[in-house]
C-alpha cells in the first residue's frame, strides 16, 4: 500500500507539477485545467496517505482521554458531537458509505472552530474548503481488500484499534 499506491501518488503530483510548469511556459493553457485536475488527485493522496499513516500508533484505541496527552482533542470531540461515541458512529458510518473509492476524515473547519467529519470521494472531492484533517480512514478497496475481502466495516473497526 505504502509503497505502491501512496508511492504513485507521489510521483503522480510531482510529474503533474512538471507537466503543469512546462505547459504555462509555452502558454499552452488548454492543458492547465486537466493538470490541475491530475494535481488535485494526487497530491490530495499522498496528503491523506501521509495523515494516515501518522495516525497508526500500536498503542492505539479507545477514547482519547487527557491524561493521554490529548485533552484538548478530547473536548473538541465533545463539544462537536456531543460524545466520544457519537463521533466514532459518524465518523465509521462516514468511512463504511463512501461509494465506490473514497476516506472517512475528521477534520477542523476553522469559520465554525469546530471539528466535522467529512466523507472524500477519491481523495479531492466533497471537501470542505479551508477544512483540514485531522484523523483519516481509508476507504478505497486496496486499503482493505486483501485482508477484509468485501467487509469494509471489519476494516474500519480493525482501524479504531490502531488509531
């Protein structure tokens, strides 16, 4: 997964920002929209991958409590959906129904100063703008396929104890 799929995305966004560079160069404008598409893509799936992985802690699972260090994460959990319990609900829920290839993300939006849980589709579209994620699920098939076959929610539980 690592090396393959985040690994394409990486050199995906740094040949689509070649691309783009060569083609404002020779003004070749009509290709400028179709890179920047590309560059939404990719970049978008090695900035999600690169939060994913630094989201996995073997020690991982539970409620975030403040004597883990975390408190402050803990209250704006509470204080955006009223309980521990009722993010992880939205947050699963958000991840298991994405359709076909997509993330689960809890991210913070900053007009509000709260935290929302957004459903991705691919890894650019259904943001929120100015949102930034915070915790992310992988719900692409490739994340979970091999080992889960077609029990995404399996995964995604598998996921909490880990995060």
């Amino acid at each position: 997964h690592h090396d393959k799929h985040h690994a394409a995305y990486v050199k995906g966004a740094n040949d689509t920002l070649e691309q783009l560079a060569e083609a404002r160069d020779k003004d070749q404008w009509g290709a400028v929209t179709g890179l920047e598409k590309s560059l939404a893509f990719n970049l978008s799936g090695h900035i999600l991958h690169s939060i994913y992985w630094h989201n996995m802690t073997g020690d991982g699972g539970g409620e975030p409590l403040a004597e883990d260090g975390v408190g402050e994460l803990a209250d704006a959990i509470r204080e955006s959906f009223g309980s521990f319990a009722g993010f992880k609900a939205q947050l699963t829920k958000a991840a298991a129904t994405t359709q076909g290839s997509g993330w689960g993300v809890l991210a913070y939006e900053p007009l509000s100063g709260r935290l929302i849980v957004e459903q991705i589709y691919d890894h650019q579209g259904n943001v929120g703008q100015g949102s930034t994620p915070i915790l992310v699920f992988d719900a692409w098939e490739h994340a979970f396929y091999l080992q889960y076959k077609n029990q995404k929610v399996d995964f995604i539980e598998a996921m909490w104890r880990v995060v």
